[in-house]
C-alpha cells in the first residue's frame, strides 16, 4: 500500500472540505461527538487542570477547546492546514490558551519533536480511521508520555461502523401492529481496501477511511509497549417514536458506532 501518496491525497481532500467540517461540528461538535465521542473519551482521560494534553488529528478543535476549558494545557495537531486555520480562528473561548501546529500523525519525528516525557495524556478522537499507518503514531506516543501517562482514543467501532455497512429496514406486522425493524448488514470484516466514503451529508468531498479489525487496531499498541486497561462502546439512546429515523445511528441505537479505549505504557 502507498502510505505516502494515500496520506498526501487525504490531506487534500480535508483541506478542501475544511469549511464545511468546521461549520458542521461548530464550537461544541455535532450531535455524534456531544452524545457519544466527548463523553466516553473525557471518562477514560479523567482530565485534571493544569495537565499536558496533545489532541492528535485535532480536526477543527472541539475536543481541544473542551480540555482547555478544563483547564489543561492543550497542544493541537492537523495535516490540514485548513482546519488548523479554522481552529485558530474560533480560538479559545475559555480556559488556558491552545497551541496549534500543523503537523502530520504519520511524521514519526516531527511528532517526538513535541517533547519527550512532556505529555501527562495523548488524544485521538475519530482519526484513526483516517490515517493510512498507524505504526509512526504508536512508535512516537510511547516517548511523547509521561511515566503513568495514558493515551485515549475514539474511533469508528470496527465491527459495525466499518468501511462496508449496509442499513436496513424491515416492515412486519405483529400481533395486528405494524412493527419496523432496524439492523445493519455486514458483508466484510477481517479485509477491506481503503474507500473513499462520503462522510457527513453533503460533504463537498469525500475523504479516505481506512478500516482495521480489532486485533489490527489494537495490535499497533500492544507492539508498542502499550496495554489497554479500558474499553467503552458508547451508542445512542433509544429514541422516542417521534424523534425515530428509519435509516440512522439513533434507530440502532443497540449497534454502538463508537469505539473508545485508553491504552497505558506497560514499562513507563
């Protein structure tokens, strides 16, 4: 696979996308991220004031503007000069000031550069999914941490939210009712190509997913010195009738979309 040309491509595509993710997630994130993605991960980092975070794959800065407001000390990272450009621009409208560089995750050296041992937590919220190799990442965020630091990520849940799933909806009748039923269709799991996805409804363009079963997800950790002492599958909550759609997350809400984890170094 051409990590190079696939990365360099990607990072096109989310600089000419850059205004609309802005827009779309705004200064809190979209419903996705406030219901599901910020709440696992806050549970797993435990963020305390004054701690060293670097948000990895920062995007347009919501979760970065989230840590500062409680306090820590943010340094913020994105290929996407664009999307750098737009999180400067919102800045922080609370807590401690937020460093932004434009940086790329797959740039093992650029990335140590930061500090060694200056990061009490790393995070990457719905990013991993998009980067075409993970293994510079591992490599670096085991000298970027602390001793007893910890590395938090969210990410697309592999075993649904994957490159290949189908949503379908069943009309029956029960009892003399009419009864929908909601489910996804999962056709690939252990092998699947990078895909151009479409992403959020009406994305200008689209963007490159790169899907990866568990023990490949995991495996860049544990071959790193990393072990995972957390797991959450957050998913939504079952929606009223009125608030239903037929082909949606918030109808599947027994189908998590969202993986999250924390992984800690097994010699700090």
């Amino acid at each position: 696979m051409d990590f190079e040309n696939l990365n360099q491509e990607g990072r096109i595509l989310w600089n000419q996308k850059a205004a609309f993710w802005d827009n779309l997630h705004g200064e809190f994130g979209n419903r996705f991220h406030q219901e599901l993605v910020s709440p696992s991960v806050e549970a797993l980092l435990k963020p305390q004031p004054g701690q060293q975070i670097l948000d990895i794959a920062c995007g347009s800065g919501q979760m970065s503007r989230r840590l500062a407001a409680l306090g820590c000390n943010v340094t913020a990272i994105d290929f996407s000069e664009e999307l750098i450009n737009f999180s400067k621009k919102r800045g922080t409208p609370q807590g401690n000031p937020i460093l932004y560089q434009v940086m790329d995750a797959t740039d093992e050296k650029s990335l140590i550069s930061l500090g060694e041992q200056k990061f009490d937590h790393l995070v990457c919220t719905m990013a991993f999914m998009d980067i075409p190799d993970l293994t510079p990442l591992f490599r670096a965020a085991k000298k970027l941490l602390k001793p007893n630091g910890s590395f938090v990520f969210a990410t697309a849940h592999p075993a649904f939210f994957s490159n290949n799933p189908g949503f379908i909806s069943e009309k029956n009748e029960v009892d003399g009712q009419t009864v929908y039923t909601h489910a996804l269709k999962i056709t690939n799991y252990l092998s699947l190509p990078p895909i151009k996805g479409v992403g959020a409804p009406n994305e200008p363009a689209p963007h490159i997913y790169y899907h990866r079963p568990l023990h490949e997800l995991l495996g860049y950790a544990f071959q790193n010195g990393f072990v995972l002492d957390a797991l959450l599958e957050p998913g939504f909550d079952p929606p009223k009738p009125e608030d239903a759609k037929p082909l949606h997350w918030t109808t599947l809400w027994q189908m998590p979309p969202v993986l999250s984890g924390r992984f800690k170094l097994t010699q700090p």
